[in-house]
C-alpha cells in the first residue's frame, strides 16, 4: 500500500477507535462490563480492568480479517486487546504465530509487543456479553463499528469467521452493503469455503472457546488449516 492510502487508512482506524472505546449505545453490556471490571477475578484483583469496548486490533494492510463474536469477561474486557488474555488467546495466537501472522505465540496484554502480520482481528460485538450472548439489538448496534474498520481495510482478500454469530455477523453486513441478497445461501460449518460476490472469500472455523478447545470439538491440526488455507487464498504464501 502506497503511503498516502496506508496513513488515510491509519487515520480511520484510529478514528474507529475512538468512536468504539467511547461507544454507550448498550447501556447493559456497559453496565455489565463496567461491573467485571470492579468485582474482578480472584487471579486478575491487581488488574486494572479496561472494562470499555474493544477496538479491532493488527495490520492496516491486512489481507486476512479474523472476525470473533465479542471479547471475553476477564480476557479482552479485562485487556482491551481481542483475544488477549483468556483460554481462546492462548489456543489461537500460537497457530498465527506458526503461519507468520503473528510476531509472538502468547497473547498477555495490550503492552506485550505482539504484533499481527497481514491480519486484522475484530469482533460483531465489542462489549463483553453476559453468558456470551449478545441480543440481536446490541449485535445491530454495533455493526457501526464493524463497517468502519472494514471502510479501512482495503487490501483483505480473506475473511475468516470465529463461530456462527461471527458469520452471521459478517453477512449482515454483506447484506447491509448489498453484496449479497439472502443470508441462508451461505451455510455455517468448520471449514465452510466461499467465494462471495466482491471477490472476496469466506471461510468459517468453530469459535476456540475452551468449550470447544477443551472438549475436542475443535483441535490445533482443525484451526491450523483453516489459517493455511486463509494464508493461501490471500496470496500471503
């Protein structure tokens, strides 16, 4: 990406930002999150909880968008990095790491260094939901923030979707735009692979929550290809 367009890209990124870590537009997920952040977790009490909404995070010239649902009570909501922090984090940053898409194999903090290589990681909601359940309300609510940050990433030629409220996420979006016409011709399933309309293509993997990870649904060897075939179709090698 040539200067000009990467700063412009910075620049919305940066103004997508600020409008997500300011957003109130869900008065019980910020209640909710705002409470996590002051009760706290036992192994967390000397953690001063971010406890805001949580801003997208990696490569403004990522080829590859990774979509979750929203950030996890004592994870993101307790860093204000997705992923950072909790059992997903510990499970997903390794396999970027093995493919090239991350500098470190260990997610802990905003303040640790990691940095992502040609992926960008978002989530449909940006507040911690109770029981990982955001309302349908509070997911439209946010598909504010999903299309600014998508306005920015000009260069992604893959998106991946973490679970099925992250694909449905991502194609209401699709939807919204115009992209796409119906929703139900695009089917949620481990290792789902299409070639949508923008030229862009979807490829879906179970979520890595440890109700996943723990229990066999979802394995390294599953998740590491669905990033070999990301890695692939963004032409990153």
């Amino acid at each position: 990406m040539c200067p000009a367009p990467l700063a412009q890209a910075k620049s919305q990124l940066e103004t997508a930002r600020q409008n997500i870590v300011s957003c109130e537009l869900c008065p019980r997920l910020r209640s909710y999150c705002i409470g996590i952040g002051e009760t706290k977790r036992r192994a967390y009490l000397d953690w001063d909880y971010w406890a805001r909404p949580v801003p997208g995070f990696g490569d403004p010239t990522a080829r590859v968008l990774i979509v979750g649902l929203a950030p996890g009570a004592h994870g993101a909501n307790r860093t204000g990095r997705p992923f950072t922090g909790d059992g997903a984090g510990y499970f997903m940053y390794p396999v970027l790491y093995n493919l090239g898409f991350a500098t470190k194999p260990l997610a802990t903090s905003r303040d640790d260094g990691l940095k992502l290589r040609g992926a960008w990681i978002a989530s449909v909601v940006r507040c911690a939901p109770p029981a990982d359940k955001p309302m349908p309300q509070e997911v439209r609510n946010c598909a504010v923030h999903f299309r600014a940050e998508l306005a920015a990433l000009r260069r992604l030629r893959v998106v991946v979707c973490l679970g099925k409220i992250a694909w449905d996420g991502y194609l209401a979006y699709l939807l919204g735009e115009g992209v796409i016409k119906r929703r139900s011709a695009y089917t949620f399933t481990h290792g789902a692979d299409y070639l949508m309309p923008n030229g862009l293509r979807l490829i879906g993997s179970y979520h890595p929550s440890l109700r996943n990870t723990n229990t066999g649904r979802l394995n390294e060897a599953m998740f590491t290809r669905v990033f070999v075939k990301a890695r692939e179709a963004a032409g990153l090698g």
